[in-house]
C-alpha cells in the first residue's frame, strides 16, 4: 500500500512542477522537492519493509539526492 501511496505522491510532484515549469519557471518549485522527497520515503519505508534491500537502498541515495537539492535551493 505504501508503494501506492509513495508512487502517487511522486505524480503529483511531477504534474505539479510540470505546470510551474509551463509557465516559464525555469527553477525547481520548493513545493516539488518536498513532494517527491516524501513519496520516495515512502517507497523508502515500503522498499525495506517487504525485504527489497536493493531497491530500497536505490530509493534512499534518490531521497538523499533530492534533499540536498532542497538545502540547495534553500540557500539561494
């Protein structure tokens, strides 16, 4: 259910940055990086919980990834 939850979150992050960047925004929307950083928590949890070491492991460097896009963008 988690993977559902995570995965749909993730969307929504992606939908939502696809019409901020359609209105000329040529930056990363902060609303974006939150979204797609707790769906692939989500995933995270979900990942480990059923025992897919692998892809959840895969799933936590991309959380770690998109959390330091957003320290970044923060600093600006």
């Amino acid at each position: 259910m988690l993977t559902y939850i995570g995965l749909s979150i993730v969307v929504i992050a992606w939908v939502f940055q696809l019409v901020v960047s359609l209105k000329n925004k040529k930056n990363l929307s902060i609303s974006f990086v939150i979204l797609y950083s707790l769906g692939v928590l989500l995933l995270v949890f979900d990942g480990f919980n059923a025992g897919m070491t692998t892809l959840a492991t895969i799933n936590l460097i991309s959380l770690l990834a998109s959390l330091s896009v957003l320290i970044v963008i923060k600093k600006k």
